[in-house]
C-alpha cells in the first residue's frame, strides 16, 4: 500500500510539473509554402526523385552540423539544393524530428513544386527549405506565408500599438547588431527575452530569426519587411506569423518560449520541487533495494525511449502465441499495441543466447541515430531483468522472402514493384554507407531482412550485426565471422575482412534473387555439380542467356532491356575483388539514368568448380586458412553467429 501512494504522489508531481513546462515553453507552429511561380516538375521525374532522396538525409545532417546545413544533389535542371535549419539550443532529438516532420510535410503536400519551404515545429523551431537553384547567402523574400489569430487584442490600439512597434523594431536591432560569426543556428536569433507585460496582466512575447547565411544587412531587411507586413494585413489580432525563405517572425500574446511566469506560480514549483526531492530520494533506496543487477552496460543517455515491461507485455497480450508473428535467430517476434494506438513489432531476445546481448545493445546505440524510409525505425527497448526487448514501427507486409520465395505469393511482385524494391533498397543502404551521420556497415543484407510496408516499399531490418566504421575508415576486420554463407563475400569468409563493399556484394546477391524469384541457396546438385546462384548467373552471362534467368511471372510483363541491365548490375556487385565493386552511390546512378554504360563484369567471388571439395566453415576452420576463387560451395543459408577465431 505504501509503495503504490508513494507512486501515486510522484505520479501526480510529475504530470503537474509537466503539464507548467508544457503551457509556459510550447512553441508549436506551422508555415509552409509550397511555390507554384518559380515552376513545377512531373512527378517521379528525376527532380522528384532527387528531391525524395535529399531531405530525408538533413535530420541527421541538420544535428551533426550544429543545427545548420545545406547540401545538393544531381546534374543541371535536375539538381535539387536543401537546407535544414533549427533553432539554437534544440536538444538533437527534438530537432532531427522536427526537421523529418517538416521534409514529410513538404513531400507530401508539395507535390509538383520546384521551390517550397517550411517553418515548423513543435517543441522547437525549424526550417526546411528545397529549390532547384543555388541559395547560399542570398536573401530569399518569396514567398511569403502568413497566419495571424482569429481573435482582436481588445486594448487600446494606441498605446499596444507603441508598445509592440518598439519591442519588435528594438529586437530587430539588437539581432542585427549582435549576430554571432559563423553560419550556425544562434546567428541571427532573438526570443527568449523578449517579453513586455501589458496592463491587463497578458504578455507580449516575440521570436525572431534568420538563416545564418545572409548578411547582417539582409537579414535587417527580411525581419523589417515581416514586422511591417504584420502591421498591414493583421494589426490589431492577438498574434501571427510571416515566414519567408530566409526569415521568420512570430508574435503571441502569451509567453510561448520565455519561461519566466509570477512569483506565486515560482514559489509553489520550488515547493513541489523540494517534495519532489524528498520523494524522489526515497524512491531511489526503495529501488536500489530491488532492481536486479542488468547484464548490459547501455551509455547514458541512449536515443531510444525506454518503456517499462508491463507496458509491451500489456500491448502483446503478454506475449501471446495469437501475437506471435516468427521467429529468428535470437529470439521471436511479437505484434503489440500501445495505449496510444500505435501498432509495433516486439522482438523479444533470447535468454541464453550470448550473441543477443551483442545485438540488442547494437541495436538501441546503433539503429536508434538512424532516420530513413527505408530503414525499420527503433522506437524504443526495455531491459528489465531477464527480459530483452525492442520495440519497432510495425511494418504490416512482412518480409521479402515471404512473397518472393513462395510461387503463389510472387506474383504480386511484377516488376514494376521489383524494380520499386532494388531502387528503394539501394537508397537505404546509401545511408547508411555515405548520407547518415554514422557510417554503418550492416553486414546481413538479405531478404528475410528486407520489410514490406502497406505499399511494398523496402524497408532494412537487424541490425544485430552492423558495425560503425570512422568517416574515414574504409576497411576492417574480424576474428568471428558473422552473417549468412551464400550473401557473404570472400574476402570476408577467407579473410575475416568486411567494408561497404561487403554490403554490395550482398546486395548483387539480392538483386539477382528478386529477378529471379530463386533463393540463392535453392541451387542444389545439377548436372553432377555443385551450383550456386552466382555461378549459374555468371554461365548465363557467358552464354548470353540472361533472359533464363528472370522469373517467368514477370518476363511477358517487363522491358527486357531493363531487366538484363539490372542483371549486370547485380554481377558487378558480386565480383571477386572488392575493389571492382562499385560503390552505393554509382550503383545508384546506374538504376536511375540509362545512359550510363556499365563495365563488363569479372568472375564473381564464389564462383564454383567441378572440385568436390567441402564447405571450409561447415570443417570448422579459422578465416584466412583457405582463399581460392574456385570452390566447391556451400548451399546453407544459417545466419553464422560463431566462427573458430584466429
């Protein structure tokens, strides 16, 4: 009984103290423009589709460039310039989920429009802003967005007038006047002061900022022209905001940044403070007493939210079997839902499995820094006891290998989804490789890893064995080889040697399995030979008999061009040397433009002979004790989680 008052109490301090800080700091806000004069692009055309690639890489970007950047991609009418910009102070958490809401926004509601910006945020402020021609340090005055309140002041318009003329005008000089150097996300920025009180006890309250990259006299300019623009078309409401490309202003009346609040409210939060103090100490004995001692270190903070265990047993039914969606190689996986509605998928770590302990920590440090469409999103664990769980977006289609492994399942796979399928997955691994703010080698690209959203978009799972390499960092090496035999390049299985391209050879894999409809491991004795995938596709290629290879569902309905090219692609990510391999973003490039003739392809890694000699790892053998092009090969497709170190 005592232990649930003392929850009640605490319970009830926190949502007080939460519900204060909510009302005196909320600065939720919305301003975007979509620009229909500067020109329009046809949807999936190359400009939409490097549009589509480049804002989902700036909240990564906008937290790893203290809260500034700007970047580009593409050739001519084509490029696409993005920036991404957040209020100083922004916690990165907040701010990389303020500027993904405010790219997801632009994506979908400015469907056709060359030029769009957005100013936005809920518990801060940020900019999102994509064009089709070069900005950097040039003032952008159009367009303009404007939302003014619905309410009039009911004061005094003389003197409120006076007043709010002087507070604004007066901020304006002081920005321009104390600008920080350096393009970052505190030059230019004015709010959390500037406060007046008015006689009827309301406040005024201000915020104002430019993009870093204009001059002090631009910005001057940009801000004056917002004031005078309120003053014309919304004088006399209770707040309002004018946006621009590279400004904005907002006024309330109310306090919605400054947390400054009276003297009674102050010395009752002190009061509340100070019992919270108290209980909270208690609270810490009573738990020190009873928490089990946790078998894994995570760093403190982690980016993932931790939800307690009697929540995701409540959302899976406590883990029912009806709940049950498989299993895999350290542990199952459960659909739940939480309190809020939001439907997740439970993995639940083995027990006794060593090698989960090893996944789950790299998971929630890992996958939690990770933002992308075409990544499954971590959206928190729990780590209590025995008990291991992460908690991800539910993806409700299940994985690759359930449609494209299964003759009846296929043919909802024609090749327009399969082609959708490569050029999706090929930008999340771009990621991970080049776009994200780590660099991530993933190391079990398959299709069981690959999920299907409600539009059979992509989307990469497990990241139980991906590594984090230095920006610099190109190569590296292991004792224990992990993965699966048949995805895996040689040079990692003889060598113990992986890099991006080990995730390209994988991916060549991939690519040859969705034409295909074949598992790579479904070759099993022809003709009296030992076969695999790539050795039958590497004897079409020598034969010239490509088209053999591609699935028999989609071959009357597809442009066989396009299909062989996209098989030559494939064996040039599956050859032998990685250094032939080409890279994520030129492989990229050969999916999307044509006319970019491709290399022919070496022998690829792996590549059998008629030698009937067995399967080196299935003997138990170090990596680096055998390195031959030509082997006999092994068919199994286990995940290897434990390989005889050097």
């Amino acid at each position: 009984m005592a232990k649930k008052s003392y929850e009640t109490v605490l319970f009830f301090f926190f949502f007080f103290f939460f519900v204060i800080v909510i009302s005196f700091s909320s600065i939720s806000v919305s301003a975007q423009v979509c620009e229909n004069i500067t020109g329009i692009f046809i949807p999936n055309s190359t400009y939409d589709n490097n549009r589509r690639l480049i804002l989902p890489t700036l909240p990564s970007n906008v937290t790893a460039h203290d809260g500034y950047f700007q970047s580009s991609i593409g050739l001519g009418l084509d490029r696409v310039y993005a920036m991404g910009m957040c209020a100083p102070g922004a916690e990165p958490n907040v701010c990389s989920q303020c500027i993904e809401t405010a790219s997801d926004g632009l994506l979908q509601n400015c469907q056709n429009q060359v030029d769009a910006f957005s100013w936005s945020g809920d518990k801060t402020l940020c900019l999102v802003r994509y064009t089709n021609r070069s900005f950097s340090g040039l003032l952008g005055m159009e367009p303009r967005g404007a939302i003014a309140s619905t309410a009039d002041t009911n004061l005094n318009q003389t003197y409120f007038d006076s007043v709010w003329t002087k507070l604004m005008f007066g901020m304006i000089s002081n920005i321009s006047s104390s600008s920080s150097a350096g393009n970052n996300a505190s030059k230019y920025y004015a709010g959390e002061d500037d406060v007046v009180q008015l006689p009827d006890f309301r406040n005024i309250s201000a915020l104002m900022q430019c993009t870093p990259d204009v001059s002090s006299e631009d910005c001057d300019v940009c801000l004056r022209t917002n004031v005078i623009d309120y003053q014309t078309c919304c004088r006399r409401r209770q707040g309002g905001v004018i946006s621009r490309p590279s400004c904005f202003f907002r006024w309330e009346l109310y306090p919605f940044i400054d947390t400054r609040i009276s003297g009674g409210v102050i010395a009752a939060i002190v009061v509340a403070v100070l019992v919270a103090i108290i209980l909270i100490t208690l609270g810490v004995v009573i738990l020190k007493r009873r928490k089990k001692k946790q078998e894994i270190e995570l760093p403190n903070p982690t980016e993932s939210i931790q939800f307690d265990l009697s929540t995701i047993e409540a959302a899976t039914n406590n883990f029912s079997e009806r709940n049950k969606l498989g299993e895999g190689g350290f542990g199952e996986v459960y659909k739940g839902m939480l309190m809020n509605g939001t439907e997740v998928a439970v993995k639940r770590l083995s027990k006794t499995s060593g090698q989960g302990e090893v996944e789950f920590k790299n998971e929630v440090i890992v996958v939690a820094k990770l933002q992308h469409r075409n990544l499954v999103r971590l959206l928190g664990f729990s780590l209590q006891g025995d008990e291991k769980l992460l908690v991800y977006e539910f993806v409700p289609n299940k994985s690759l290998n359930y449609f494209l492994f299964d003759s009846k399942k296929r043919t909802q796979l024609d090749w327009t989804v399969r082609r959708n399928i490569i050029g999706e997955i090929t930008r999340g691994i771009l990621y991970l490789h080049q776009d994200s703010r780590l660099k991530i080698i993933h190391r079990d690209l398959k299709a069981s890893n690959i999920l299907l959203d409600a539009d059979m978009n992509p989307k990469i799972a497990d990241f139980g064995m991906a590594r984090i390499f230095g920006i610099n960092q190109t190569v590296a090496n292991t004792s224990k080889v992990v993965g699966t035999f048949g995805y895996m390049p040689p040079e990692y299985v003889a060598n113990g040697q992986f890099s991006a391209k080990s995730d390209v050879y994988s991916f060549g894999v991939l690519i040859l399995e969705i034409i295909s409809g074949k598992k790579n491991s479904s070759f099993y004795q022809m003709e009296g030979l030992v076969n695999n995938l790539v050795t039958y596709v590497w004897r079409l290629w020598e034969s010239k008999s490509l088209h053999e290879l591609v699935d028999p569902g989609i071959r009357d309905n597809c442009k066989s061009d396009e299909v062989i090219r996209y098989i030559h692609i494939g064996l040039l990510c599956v050859q032998e040397n990685p250094v032939d391999r080409p890279t994520m973003s030129t492989i990229h490039q050969m999916l999307t433009i044509s006319s970019i003739a491709l290399p022919l392809p070496l022998p690829p890694g792996f590549f059998c002979s008629n030698e009937p000699r067995s399967n080196p790892l299935a003997q138990g053998l170090e990596p680096g004790q055998w390195n031959s092009k030509s082997f006999t090969c092994s068919v199994d497709e286990a995940t290897i989680t434990d390989v005889i170190p050097r």
